[in-house]
C-alpha cells in the first residue's frame, strides 16, 4: 500500500469515527429495545451494518479511484480491485437491501432509521466541524501533546450521540407511565393521566424504580411515594400547573428528565461555544477554566491509558461533562438532576458498558477478549479452573453497568432527597407559624447540604468517567499493563 | 412478627450496618492516602487520583444498600 492510503487509520478519519459512533447508536438502540419490540431492534442493526458495509466498500472504492487518478504515481488504469471492490457492493449492499424488503423479514421504517444513522452521525459531525470545532485552539496552542490536537470536534460530536443515547432509556420510562393497565390492575384510584401535580410527581419517582417493582407491587409503590419521597418543584411542574390542558406541556411533564437532560446539553455546549468562540493564546477566564479541566482530566487518565488516551479521550470528557452538568442542574432551584433517576444512570452505564466491551474485542481480538473473560490461563491449574473462572469474570463484567449507575443515581438520589427533608421541615415550621424560629436555621442547613451537593456531583461525574478509563484499561493487551497485577485486577 | 415489620426493622438496621462498614473501610483508606501523602509528597496526583476511585468503590457499598432499601420500601405496609 501506498502512504496515501496508510496514514489513515481510525483515529484520524472522520468517516471511520462516524461509523464507529453509528455502531455504538445502533447497538444502545437495539439492546434497549430488543426486550419489547425485537423486531425493529434487529431492523436497526441490519440497516446499520448495511450501510457500514456501504460505506467500508465506498471508502475503498473512493480511494482506489483518487489513487489511480493521482498524477505521478505511475498508473493511469484502474487497478482490477476497484471492480471486484465494486460489484462486491452492488451484491452485497444492494441485493441485501432489496431482499430485507421485499421479503418482509424485517420492518421497512426502522430498517430505514437504520440506514440513516451514520448519515445522521456524519450530518451532525459535519455540523460540528461547521461550527468551527475542527479547529481546536488547544491544538493550536500546544501541538506537542498529540492528545488534544482535534479534541473539541470529537468530544462536540460524541457528546450529542450521548444526548441522543439517552433518548431510549426514557422513551422506556415513559412507557411505564403509558400503561395504565399494569398500574391501574392494583389501584383503580391511579389516575391515568396525571390530573394533580402530585400524584403525577409520585409517579415519575415510582416510574425510577418501576424497573423492579412495576409488575407486582406498582400499586403499593405508589401509594408509598406519595408521603416517602416527594420531590422539589421545577419549572415543569409549575408550568404543567398553569397550563394542564397543553400537550406540549403535559408531554415535557410526562418526560420532565429527558427535558432537563437536554437542557444539561445545551447548556455545556453554549458554555464551551462562549468559551471557546475566540481562543486566545493567553485565555480568558472561561477558556481558562475548560482547558484547565480538560488538561487536568487528561494527566490523570494518560497516567493510565498511556499512548492509548487519544483514542478514548473524547468519550471519557464526553460522559464527564454530561455527567458533571447534568448533576449540576440540578442545585439550581426550579431544575432537577436527570442523573436522578436509575434511567438516564443506567442509559450512560450501558452506553460505557458497550463502549468498554467493544473496545476489548477490537484491542484484544476476538481470541484474546475470550481469553481475558477466562482469567488468561497459562497453566494446568489455569486450565483446570475454567469452568469457575469464566463464569465469575463474565458475572464481573455484568456487575459493572449495575454498579456505575446504582452509585451514581444513589448519590445524586440522595442528596435530593435530604434537600427536600430539609425544605419540607421548614415548610412544615411556616405551616405551624414557626417561622422566626425554625427557618432561618433550615436555610442555612439546607445551604451548606447544597455546597456538599455541588461536591458530590463534582466527584461523581469524575468517577464515572475514572471507572470508564480503568474498565477500559483493564481491556488493552496484556503485555502492556504490569503483568504482575494482570490477575488480580477482576477482583 | 410478619414480613413488613421485619423489613420495616431491617431495612434501616440494614443501612446503618452498610454506613458503619463503608466508613470503617473509608477510614482506612483515608489513612493510608493521607499516611502516602505526607511521606511522598511529589506522587500526590496519583495517590490523589487512586484514593477517589477507592472511595467511589467503597461508598457504593452504602449506596447499594440505599438503593435496595428504595426497592424494598414500597413492600412494608
């Protein structure tokens, strides 16, 4: 091969990195919906590797092409790859997608949404490096740490595949909430659509731990919300108050995380948009800050990942800015955390969890990812203990995503709650007209828990994504880590 | 003594004796960072670095217990 074509690998072609990312979006789509509607979970990973093999074939093609077409390398004609190339695409790509439809094996609109997804990655990479993302200032300002050279794009990028991702897991929970006939089998009072703002609260919050308890206990659940847990109002709720009819409303009301998890989106992006629309050589406040956090973040995990963090960078920052906003939403009065619910926390852990197995098949092979699941035997010993071992290492593995989001979701769960216990023993003192006494005290307690909120979440998104660079360290070959302490890592 | 006063008894029984375990094991590891930290003072990021991965993994264990006590809550009536 020629260096023209060499030099392009993964981590420097876009196209390569948008198909990478469609994959990611076809699978966190398809895991999420196969438990309900298999069907169109497989209709979506079929349109997806059709269209990654159209575009493997067509990146090959187009290559070929420009190669042959090239002045001064020597050859004018087309090389008889190119037309094998070729007519492998028409077979294969065409005649799949002909057959899939005419056939009717798989539905026709999510096959489509399949076929479009990594135009859809392409179209919004694009938009970002439209937007002026490409050109990264931390590149521009220090070209020698090659991992931050074209940063911002990747990490502009991933983080709206993430705000993207998270869709699903609450089209889920709403789901939930759009069964009345599981909830109202229990209790016939259960309104089923959420007339008083209360029981509508409750719900949701029943709707955070339906997972375990909505087929048989729904009933009871929410009775014991409605005194055990309530939450503080947000701009949602007064507003599904004033307007109860609006379905806009009722919808963003119904999906009040999924709206904040937007808002936690856009927000980050117009910060680093304002951040990081003029970078100067000598930075301004904002700028200053974002590089300091992304500088620092990038010490700690190339402490670990070595010559592999511009590889996983972009991911890691992503989850940890989307993390860190979204728990930090919430302290303002009249917002809530998204990452409150088990949802969106086990929506981000799955989206990790595939992250890190994917990239331990890619790193280790196929041959080497088994051998890691079975404790990497070289003895007889090791050999003997196979039927022990693999189970427990797989085991290991599934625990990850559970731990990642039970942690995080507790944490931020918590802290609101022990808010809410706060504002509501001061709610209850204006009640009884104790005001002057009980008050002022209140205030001040539930301040200073709101300066150990702002800790916690601070360091929750920083050990999400610390977790996400250990797991993931955990799955480059073995040769590179210590090889003493390859065994015991599982633990 | 039926299942939902058992659980009513367990369940904060339960959380007390996971928030005791973990701050044992907080406490531990707090020394030993601390105890690292004073006698090489040049390694503190990744003491530092090290330490919060250890505390997040031994502060889930009280989470956890958290977590399962809001599952269960819905069951004492």
């Amino acid at each position: 091969m020629t260096p023209l074509i060499r030099n392009e690998n993964a981590a420097t072609n876009p196209l390569a990195r948008a198909i990478w990312m469609s994959w990611l979006a076809a699978f966190a789509l398809a895991g999420l919906l196969l438990p309900r509607t298999p069907g169109i979970a497989l209709a979506i990973v079929a349109g997806q590797s059709l269209m990654a093999i159209n575009f493997f074939f067509l990146d090959k093609l187009v290559k070929l092409f420009t190669h042959a077409m090239l002045p001064g390398t020597g050859h004018r004609q087309m090389p008889g790859r190119f037309f094998a190339y070729a007519s492998l695409k028409v077979v294969l790509v065409y005649g799949g997608a002909f057959t899939l439809i005419r056939t009717h094996a798989v539905p026709f609109l999510p096959l489509v949404g399949g076929l479009s997804l990594p135009l859809l990655v392409l179209f919004l990479q694009s938009l970002m490096r439209a937007a002026g993302y490409a050109a990264s200032p931390l590149a521009r300002r220090a070209p020698q740490t090659a991992a931050t050279s074209g940063n911002a794009a990747k990490l502009a990028a991933s983080f709206f595949i993430l705000a993207l991702l998270a869709i699903p897991a609450l089209g889920h929970a709403s789901d939930h909430e759009a069964e009345p006939v599981v909830l109202a089998q229990h209790d016939p009072a259960q309104p089923t659509t959420p007339a008083n703002p209360e029981a509508a609260q409750s719900e949701a919050a029943a709707t955070a731990h339906g997972e375990a308890a909505v087929g048989e206990h729904a009933g009871a659940e929410h009775a014991e919300f409605e005194g055990g847990e309530a939450h503080l109002p947000n701009w949602v709720v007064i507003l599904n108050d004033y307007f109860p009819d609006n379905p806009v409303v009722h919808w963003m009301h119904e999906n009040e995380y999924l709206v904040f998890a937007w808002l936690a989106g856009l927000v980050f992006l117009v910060v680093v948009w304002i951040a990081m629309r003029n970078p100067t050589l000598v930075p301004g406040q904002l700028q200053n800050g974002i590089e300091w956090i992304v500088e620092s973040m990038e010490d700690v995990c190339g402490g670990m990942l070595g010559k592999h963090l511009p590889k996983y960078f972009p991911f890691i920052m992503a989850i940890f800015f989307y993390i860190l906003t979204m728990n930090l939403i919430g302290i303002i009065p009249g917002f809530k955390s998204s990452t409150s619910t088990l949802d969106v926390t086990l929506a981000l852990a799955l989206i990790t969890f595939l992250y890190v197995q994917i990239n331990g098949i890619i790193n280790l092979g196929p041959l080497g990812y088994l051998d890691h699941l079975a404790g990497s035997p070289r003895d007889i010993v090791g050999f003997a203990m196979l039927p022990v071992m693999i189970p427990v290492h797989i085991l290991g593995e599934l625990v990850k995503p559970v731990s990642l989001s039970c942690r995080l979701f507790g944490n931020i769960f918590g802290e609101d709650t022990l808010i809410v216990v706060f504002v509501g023993v001061a709610a209850l003192a204006l009640k009884a007209s104790l005001t002057a006494l009980a008050v002022p005290p209140m205030a001040g307690i539930t301040a200073l828990f709101m300066l150990l909120q702002t800790l916690t979440a601070i360091v929750q998104a920083l050990i999400f994504s610390l977790l996400t660079t250990v797991y993931l360290y955990m799955m480059l070959p073995h040769e590179e880590h210590a090889h003493g302490e390859a065994g015991h890592e599982h633990a | 003594m039926n299942f939902a006063a058992t659980l009513g008894l367990a369940l904060p029984i339960g959380i007390g004796l996971a928030a005791i375990g973990s701050g044992v094991g907080l406490g531990f590891m707090g020394r030993g960072a601390m105890e690292a930290m004073g006698r090489q003072p040049e390694v503190l990021p990744k003491i530092q670095v090290a330490m919060i991965i250890g505390f997040g993994f031994i502060e889930a264990l009280t989470i956890y217990a958290f977590v399962t006590m809001f599952f269960l809550q819905g069951k004492i009536q």
